[in-house]
C-alpha cells in the first residue's frame, strides 16, 4: 500500500511526530500495523477509553488512559535516553489538548531527543497522532509533519466493485446487466470516496432491488452526495432538468453535446482534453442557470453551487480557509460539476480591491484563479455573471473557461419554443393558443418573463371563476402588456452589455 509505504518513509527519516487526521480510522489502524510489522517495529496504542496497550493483545496490562498521564510516560522515557524503537498510535488526542498541562506533556514528548529511524533505535519512540479534527495548538502543530491518507485510484474502485457484487451476489443473487461503459460510469462517479464509503455506495445500488444497471448511476450520485456532505459554502442542487426543458440555446446546446463523450478514456487517448468549464454572460433570466442544471442531467454528474453571498468572513484567514475547504469539497466530489452563481459578486470586488479589506478580495482571487488554472480532478465550472463590467480581466482569458457565451433574450424561434415547453409543462395544449401572437407580443421577454407571465396567467383565471374557463391567448397577452420586461426598464444596461459581447463571445442562441 503506498500509505505504508510514505509512513514508513517519514519514521525512517526521524520525524518525532505524524499526524493523521481523518475520519476513517480503521484505514488509518491498518497502515500502522503494517507499517510497524514492515519496519520489524513494536506499535503500542493509546486511546481515552482502553488506555495505552500493545497492539498485538501480547500483554493484558493497560497503561493509563488519562490523556496527559500517558504523555508523561512517553516523556520519562525519552528523557531517560530509552533505546526505544516502538511506534505510538494515539487516537482523538486533539480533544483533550485544551489544557496547557496536557498541551505541555506532548511538547516534552515531541522535543526530546531525535528519533532515528531504520537500522538504528529511537529515544522515547515516534508519536502517531490519528484524530478526527485538525484543532492543534501551533506549538504542537509546529513539530509534526501531516500525512495524508490516499484515496483509491480507479484500478482500485473497480475492484471495489466487482468484490461487493460477487460477495452481495454469494448472499442472494442479484442481476447484473452493467456494460463496460457502465462500470466506467460508476467508477467515475465513486472517485473521491474512501474505500469504506465506495463500498457502502455500492452496497445501497444493490440491496434495494438486488439489480445493478444503468440506472443505479444517479443513486450512486445520490449516495455519494449524502456520504461527502456539503460545507458552508457548498450547496448541493437537484437538477433533473434536461437540455429539451431549454427552449433555444441551439449553440450552447450543440457545444455541450459535442463534448459529452469527452471525459472517457477513448476521448483522451484520442488526444482530447476533458472540458473545463463556461462562462454564460448575459442578460437576467434568459436562462443561464437553469444551462447549469441541465448540464449536470445531461452528463450524469452532482451538481454544487458556490454560493458567493457567504464567501468573506469577517474573522481574519477564514475566508482563505472556507474557500479552500470548499475547492477540496469540489474536488472530493469530483466528477462534478460546480455552479458560481452570478460569479462578479464572488469576485468582482478583486479588480477594484483597496486597502480597506487588507487584500483579502486580491487574494481569495488568486486562490480562485489558480484553482481553476491548475486543477487535476474532473471538475467541469458552469459560471453565471450579468455583469462584465465587475469582472476582472485576467478571468475572462483562455484557459479558465473553454468557452464564453453570451445569452441574449431569446429571438422569435426559441420564444415559440419556450411558450411551447411550459404550456405543455402546465397541461395545455400548445396548438389550442395563437403561438404566432404570443410570439409577437413578447418582443423582448426573457425566457423565465415569458414563465412567469404563463403562471400569472393561470392565477388570474382560477383566482376569477375558480377555473371555470381555462386561460386563453389574450389572457397571456393581457398579462405580458401590464408588467413591461427588463429589457425595457433596463434598455441601456442591456445595449451595452451587447456591445461588449459582440466578437469577443460565442452567441449561445
């Protein structure tokens, strides 16, 4: 396993002190038993319950179990010049260094003499710190190097797969009728998961209908959705919407069909890159969002919204922190995609950045920019912004996004569609009304204006005779003449924003 192998690395190098910190403590027991048996080295743990014993069970004599008493025994040793080779496991000891006497202990410990690794014995042993929070005071944090515990590649995932199928199999027969794209699918969509988690992925596709197809895709997602969590930052968005809920679009559309099949291992070894993301410009419910929903239907993966409203904290370094949590959180969810909602309010303010916030916006900028320039995990970025004014220009260059589009108000055809789509959505049927009319008459109307004036519509009916007749062209038409559309109480905002995307964005209609 090449975590025993990096832990047996950093003892042999004479670190006092490793620090693991994790949730999933049984991966974290099994590298240290083998690292102990491969480095021919005895392994005492320590936890508050059971109190400091050798690992093997050799011996029923159990060492303290107060925190600071154990330390204080690990010290005396050191500070003797014990010729000490053991490794010492000590689990959840984050929790109780809220004393200074306990903080003190560990200190003593971990500035003893040097621990020398390999061939040669340690005074006083090397310390492994397992824990599940990484609350360390800096005085202790100082003298420890962080080890990280892999997850497992794709080679691995699959075998995951197969040995859950075969033992759930063993215990009742299930049916399987998985495709070699399929396994592809599910593989991707367990990447990010520790081996306990993938197995309990696959575990839940099976046991509910002892089947394993297709379409146990989007309850792995589902599954793994509940497992990873979300933080502050991070929403997770159900998105059953489809690109044929999309009226218009005919560009955006055919880009993102294009590269659909362009995540899998033919696509790269035919030389192509996986997509990184798009920036959708344009104007205020024409439709920018609801592309992100449909998106993550159309290519089978979780949908995450950054939201930009809780991005800055007014507590010094927190910002930087909760932004990076969120980015791993991507990344651990990975394949994904990530929505930012109406991006210029996340990171706008960076272009215009003074003194007054200590450069926090320059550097949640650069922490952002870097993310999405050098990223490795298959993150696919849908941004929304209906400014480019507050945009800074080092986003707007190749290589962030793939491509950026600007969505104006939709022409004639995609308003016709649009009409078409929620008048069927709502149980009506679309040749029963004067399309030709309503098409002329919302000139201008976005498509969630043109919803919304259907929605409106219906209120006005029931709300009059309690549906005793059903709404009629005119009374959509009716509606859509009392409330004017943005494009008219915001005409100079909207020209320009269209002069400044024409030649520099691709027209998403």
């Amino acid at each position: 396993m090449p975590d025993v192998d990096a832990l047996c690395d950093l003892l042999n190098a004479g670190h006092r002190c490793v620090r693991v910190v994790t949730h999933e403590e049984s991966e974290a027991v099994t590298v240290l038993r083998e690292a102990a048996a491969q480095s021919r080295r005895p392994l005492k743990v320590w936890t508050p319950v059971q109190g400091l014993r050798f690992d093997s069970g050799a011996d029923t004599d159990h060492g303290p179990e107060d925190a600071r008493s154990v330390l204080k025994l690990i010290g005396a040793g050191a500070r003797r010049g014990d010729l000490d080779r053991t490794i010492y496991g000590l689990f959840d000891l984050a929790d109780h260094l809220t004393e200074p006497e306990t903080v003190r202990a560990l200190r003593e410990v971990l500035l003893s003499g040097p621990a020398i690794g390999g061939d040669g014995p340690g005074t006083g042993g090397q310390v492994v710190l397992v824990d599940h929070s990484d609350r360390y005071p800096k005085s202790i944090d100082h003298h420890c190097v962080r080890m990280e515990l892999s997850l497992p590649d794709e080679e691995e995932l699959e075998r995951i797969l197969r040995s859950v199928t075969q033992q759930e199999h063993r215990f009742e027969p299930i049916d399987v009728k998985i495709s070699k794209r399929d396994v592809a699918r599910m593989v991707a969509n367990l990447r990010g998961l520790t081996r306990r988690q993938a197995r309990q992925v696959v575990r839940e596709a099976i046991t509910g209908d002892r089947r394993l197809d297709a379409q146990d895709i989007p309850r792995m997602i589902a599954s793994k959705r509940m497992l990873v969590g979300s933080g502050e930052l991070l929403e997770f968005v159900e998105a059953p919407t489809s690109m044929d809920e999309i009226g218009g679009m005919a560009r955006l559309k055919r880009w993102l069909s294009d590269r659909n099949a362009s995540f899998s291992k033919e696509a790269i070894a035919f030389g192509i890159a996986p997509p990184r993301g798009v920036l959708l410009l344009g104007v205020q419910g024409a439709g920018k969002s609801l592309c992100a929903k449909a998106v993550a239907t159309a290519w089978n993966r979780p949908l995450l919204r950054l939201d930009p409203g809780v991005l800055y904290d007014r507590y010094v370094g927190e910002s930087e922190r909760r932004l990076r949590e969120a980015l791993h959180q991507v990344e651990a969810m990975a394949p994904a995609v990530l929505w930012i909602d109406e991006i210029e309010k996340a990171l706008g303010s960076a272009a215009g950045s003074t003194a007054s916030d200590g450069g926090l916006s320059r550097r949640m900028f650069g922490t952002m920019l870097t993310w999405m320039q050098e990223r490795t995990a298959p993150v696919f970025v849908v941004a929304t912004a209906n400014a480019i004014d507050d945009l800074p220009p080092e986003l707007m260059r190749k290589g962030r996004f793939d491509e950026i589009f600007f969505v104006d108000l939709p022409g004639d055809e995609s308003r016709r569609a649009i009409f078409d789509l929620h008048l069927r959505k709502r149980g009506r049927d679309p040749s029963r009304f004067d399309l030709a009319r309503l098409v002329a008459s919302s000139a201008g109307f976005s498509g969630a204006e043109i919803e919304q004036a259907i929605i409106a519509s219906l209120h006005q009916r029931f709300g009059a005779d309690r549906g005793g007749r059903d709404v009629t062209t005119e009374d959509i038409v009716g509606v859509m003449h009392e409330s004017p559309p943005l494009s008219a109480t915001m005409r100079e905002r909207i020209q320009s924003l269209r002069a400044w995307a024409h030649g520099r964005c691709v027209q998403a209609e």
